[in-house]
C-alpha cells in the first residue's frame, strides 16, 4: 500500500480511524528576508500596475459592475 492508499484508507469519508486531536501542533510562518521578498518589494517599489493610470484611485473608479 502506498502513502496516498494509506491516508484515503484512514479517511473518515471511508469509515476509517481519524483523531485529530492528537496529531502533532506545528506553528508555521512564513520566511523572512528571502530573494524571493525582496525582489518582489523591489518591482512593488519600482513599477506601478499595468493597465493603470497615473493618479488613478480605487475611490474614483465607480461602481463595480455585477457579473
């Protein structure tokens, strides 16, 4: 049995045993000061969204249009 067998066959959906509350607590956050980061913060800070123009605020914009 592989390991995607193994957790759909102990999936409540399929009757299987499931104990949430015992699995381990993982306090995850994301990275910091990575490449990724700061070359984003570098294009945020260097070029404005395309397709926009200058001056242009979401205030000015009007009513949204409903699909």
């Amino acid at each position: 049995m592989n390991t995607w067998e193994a957790i759909f066959s102990q999936s409540p959906a399929n009757q299987g045993y499931y104990n949430g509350e015992r699995l381990p607590q993982v306090h995850w956050d994301w990275p910091k000061s990575t490449w990724f980061q700061a070359r984003l913060g570098s294009i945020r800070e260097n070029e404005r969204p395309r397709g926009t123009k200058a001056g242009r605020n979401l205030k000015d914009a009007g009513p949204m249009r409903t699909m």
